[in-house]
C-alpha cells in the first residue's frame, strides 16, 4: 500500500460536549458522527491537510444532539451525504438540535448491510442505547478492520463478534462506577447512564474486551469519556487492570488510549 493510501485516525470529538471521528488515508476520508460544530470539524481536517471536499460521507450512529448537531450544515451546506438508518434519520429530523434539515444529502442504512463509499465498507449493527435507532459501525479498508461503538448500555453478541474480527476497536468507556455513584448527578440521570440502554462503565468495557481478546487486535482507543464521572488514566487503568487478571498478555506494539474530549493526534497506522 502507498504511503498516501495508509490509514490514519483522527478523533476530533469524543464525549456528551460532541463527538467526530475521521478516517482517511492521503486522499479521501469519511467522517462517523458530526456532534459539534461544522468549522470545529473544518479547522480539524485542515490541519492534517484535508478539507471537507475530500469527504465521501458521514456515517452517523444515532440521533441523539452530541452526535448529530452539525449534519444539517455538512449535508445541505457542503453537499455531503449523511449515512443514517431509517430511524436515526426520523430522528435527526425531529430533532431540536439540528437547525438545517437534510434533504438532498439523505442517504439511508440498513442494519447488517454493507455499504460502501471510496475504500471504504461501511456495515452498521444494532446496540442497546436509547436513541431512536442506535448502531455500531464495522468499517473494513484495506486489511484494517476496524469497530467503532460509542454508545451502547450492555454489548450484544453482534458487538463481541466484531470485537473477535476487528484489529482496531473504538469502545465506550463512558463512567468510573465509584465516581458516578458518588457524585451530584440526579437519581434519575444515574439510573439511565447504569441501564442496559445507557452506557459503559470501566469495569464493563474491560471485560468485553478481556472476553474478546485476540492477537490480530492492535489499538484499541477508549471514546465517550464522561467530564465528570470519569478521568482517561482511571478508565485506561481499569481496562488494562481487567485484561491482566484475566490473563489476557500482549506486546508493545499494542495500543490501548483513551481519547480526549477535545482533538487529539492523528494516528496513522501501518500497512
């Protein structure tokens, strides 16, 4: 593979403030999720040397407002076209979040069925998260392939699996149990974010991947980092605490990052 067609990661948003996610190589791209604001998303791919014009779509996960805020200006603005399953699209629409309404850059997923944009097979599965239609997304490009799942309460079969086939992971770990338990959030906020429709704790997402670990498996980028019942080194330190009591040895070519909140390295993978 030429060196302008090797992979690279971007996060350019991870968490309840907005999350973006690109991947690309040294021509074109796609973008998962688009919860922030369209000129953050610019100035992002700028600085790596790309721009909006370079991509081939945006794939979005669910409807909820830190995912979705700025499709309106990236689909009918610059004329992208936004990926959504039937539901996730019902949902943008009556959402309060997105001003501009799609229409012409409406394209519409089906879950289990593969679509695919440039070198790009994009493949969404449904999770458990309460949205209107939420998935995860398999994306395979070249030899990678790659898991993103940044919302879900409780892993289904179809995540573990993906787990099993996928040498690059992005995985909620959205709470420190301990920190959620003990801090300000109201009863009923806490009893959502703990629901099998709400999200991963540490502790949850360690064991899915101690349970799902493979040797092909190369980065793992723990996402959706809660600002205030979480911290990146305690969610880092529990999943790499969960892998070693359950046995699970790996070598130092292995990656395993939390993700900032806000921008964060451009990640560029090997052949």
């Amino acid at each position: 593979m030429k060196t302008d067609e090797r992979l690279r990661f971007l996060s350019i948003g991870s968490g309840s403030s907005g999350n973006c996610y690109y991947f690309g190589d040294g021509q074109q791209g796609i973008l998962i999720d688009a919860g922030i604001a369209a000129r953050t998303i610019r100035k992002a791919l700028r600085a790596i040397g790309t721009d909006f014009d370079h991509i081939l779509g945006v794939f979005v996960s669910h409807d909820h407002v830190d995912h979705i805020k700025s499709v309106g200006t990236l689909g009918e603005g610059f004329h992208l076209p936004v990926y959504a399953t039937t539901g996730t699209h019902h949902g943008i629409e009556r959402s309060w979040g997105v001003t501009q309404k799609l229409n012409g850059s409406r394209r519409y997923l089906t879950a289990g069925e593969s679509t695919t944009v440039g070198p790009f097979t994009m493949t969404p599965y449904p999770v458990s998260h309460d949205a209107s239609d939420c998935v995860c997304f398999s994306i395979a490009y070249g030899k990678h392939k790659i898991l993103v799942a940044t919302d879900l309460g409780c892993a289904n079969e179809a995540v573990s699996e993906l787990i099993r086939q996928s040498t690059i992971v992005v995985l909620e770990a959205n709470y420190d149990a301990a920190m959620l338990q003990k801090g300000p959030y109201p009863y009923y906020l806490k009893k959502r974010i703990v629901g099998d429709e709400g999200h991963l704790c540490n502790d949850e997402t360690g064991r899915l991947l101690a349970e799902n670990w493979h040797d092909d498996l190369t980065h793992v980028f723990l996402c959706h980092l809660s600002k205030d019942n979480n911290a990146p080194s305690l969610a880092l330190q529990t999943v790499e605490s969960c892998l070693r009591e359950a046995g699970v040895t790996y070598g130092k070519g292995v990656r395993i990052e939390p993700l900032s909140r806000n921008l964060h390295s451009l990640i560029e993978f090997d052949d």
